[in-house]
C-alpha cells in the first residue's frame, strides 16, 4: 500500500468543515474496498469489530488488545488517515488512558475517539471533572503527534438521559476545553437539535448518519458546516442484514438471488494483490 499520510492531513480535513465523509470498517478488506470507492478517511468501529467476533456491542465484550490488533491491519491496509474507535479509551483511569492512547497512536492513526460511557448501565457517564481528565489525559498521550485529531464523545443523547443534549453539549465544551479537536455526540436525529450542537461548540463536530434519520444526509449536514460524517456500524449491520436475509432466501424458497451483487472472486484476488487492473 501507499505510504500513510501525515496526521495534518486528517487535521486540515476537520478545519476545512468542508464535511467529509468518514467511513467506519471493521476489517482491513472492508477498509480497503471503501478507500478503492472513494473514501477519504476510515473511522474503525468497534461495533463491527465486535461483530465480526460474534460479541456484543456496548458491554465492553471486545477487548483493547482485539480492537488494537485490528486498527493496525486497518491503518496497514489503506493510505488515507484512519481514526480509532477506542470506546471509553479501554479504561476508567486517567493514568491507563494516557497509557493506552500512546499505543494507540503507535498503530500510525491519524486519530481516535474516547467516549465518556463508562459501560455499567446503572451509572453510564464518568462524572464530568474525571470525563474530562480523561480527555486531558488522552491529549497529552498524544501531545507529540502534530495534528492527531482527538475526538471526544458524549453519549448522554444515545443513552437517553434526561436532557441529554443539554448534558452532551456542557460535556463536549469541557472535553475541548481539555483539549479535545473534535466533538462527537451520537444519537442526534433531528436538525434542530444538531443547530443547537454547532450553535454552543466552537471546535469541528462530527455527526453520526446511519440511524434512519432521513434529515441528516451530507447536504443538509454540509449546509450547517458539519466537519465530519461518520455511520458508526450501520455498514457493519447491513452486511450482517444481508447475510441473514440470504440465509432465509436460500432456506425458504430454495434461491440465491442475493448473489447477484457480489464482487467477482477474480476481481477480489487482483484487488487485494494490489492490481485492480485499473
């Protein structure tokens, strides 16, 4: 593969707010074939990496040394930046946070994620003082890496808390002002709410599509001056969907018309021997 570009060209994409799209892969193929489409920029996501080892989401089932191993078939499979989904940073301390960030940056992301879900759905978000060390902790695991874009999350939307834009956004103004360069709040479906969002922060929001909000498609979001549009597992999930609806169509009416959208064995083999016969 090409040579990795420099973290600045991750940065630049996110300063711009020029919306780009950043497409979440489980795999170092699925990265492959959507950088091949276009793709400027792979998110990972720990959902399809989750997946892809028939363990759950959101239950911290998936461990740091799984999702580690497969960022780094990621980064080495594409030369556009990759951004880590690193959950909650793999840990509730700030001190093993700092820790874990500076393996992940060894990896050669361009990027990464911490969210403020501390996986106990009983007592979801850290108290806002230890959210935001966290955040200060991660960037100053990265503080070397000009131009690595961290972006902090809040998950109080996504987690249905009471008011939970208004807890997102006084969380994701105290994560910038610990240093965050990118704010992320999953869950946001309507267009009111996201104005509320870019109204209140002052640093490039990214936003989540991919959760049947027919109001939020990159027009609508490029108009607002979103920076980034990420779809999380959505593409994960629709692949999955779409291996079950075969298995049904095969059991319950004996076809294989799903078939029909599939990428040729041979075109596969000479894509991923690095001759796409273009």
């Amino acid at each position: 593969m090409n040579p990795m570009p420099t973290t600045t060209d991750f940065a630049a994409m996110h300063d711009a707010r020029s919306t780009f799209v950043m497409a979440n892969a489980w795999d170092a193929g699925s990265a492959a074939v959507l950088e091949a489409a276009g793709i400027v920029a792979i998110g990972t996501t720990s959902a399809g990496v989750a997946y892809s080892r028939a363990l759950p989401d959101y239950e911290g089932a998936l461990g740091f040394e799984e999702a580690l191993e497969a960022t780094q078939r990621i980064v080495e499979a594409v030369s556009v930046p990759v951004s880590m989904d690193s959950e909650n940073g793999y840990a509730h301390d700030p001190t093993q946070v700092y820790d874990n960030l500076l393996r992940i940056a060894a990896t050669g992301v361009a990027g990464a994620s911490i969210e403020d879900y501390t996986g106990d759905a009983d007592n979801p978000h850290y108290a806002l003082a230890l959210a935001a060390d966290r955040v200060r902790a991660a960037k100053a695991a990265v503080a070397d890496q000009v131009g690595f874009v961290l972006t902090a999350r809040s998950e109080c939307v996504l987690t249905g808390q009471p008011d939970g834009l208004g807890q997102a956004i006084a969380r994701v103004n105290a994560y910038a002002e610990a240093g965050a360069d990118c704010v992320f709040v999953p869950g946001i479906r309507e267009l009111a709410e996201l104005k509320s969002l870019l109204a209140a922060v002052d640093v490039p929001v990214s936003v989540l599509i991919g959760l049947n909000s027919e109001a939020l498609n990159v027009a609508s979001l490029k108009a607002l001056g979103v920076a980034r549009i990420s779809i999380g597992g959505s593409l994960a999930r629709a692949s999955l969907g779409l291996v079950r609806r075969a298995a049904r169509e095969m059991l319950d009416h004996g076809t294989f018309s799903f078939a029909a959208d599939q990428i040729p064995d041979a075109e596969l083999c000479a894509f991923f021997s690095g001759a796409t016969g273009d």
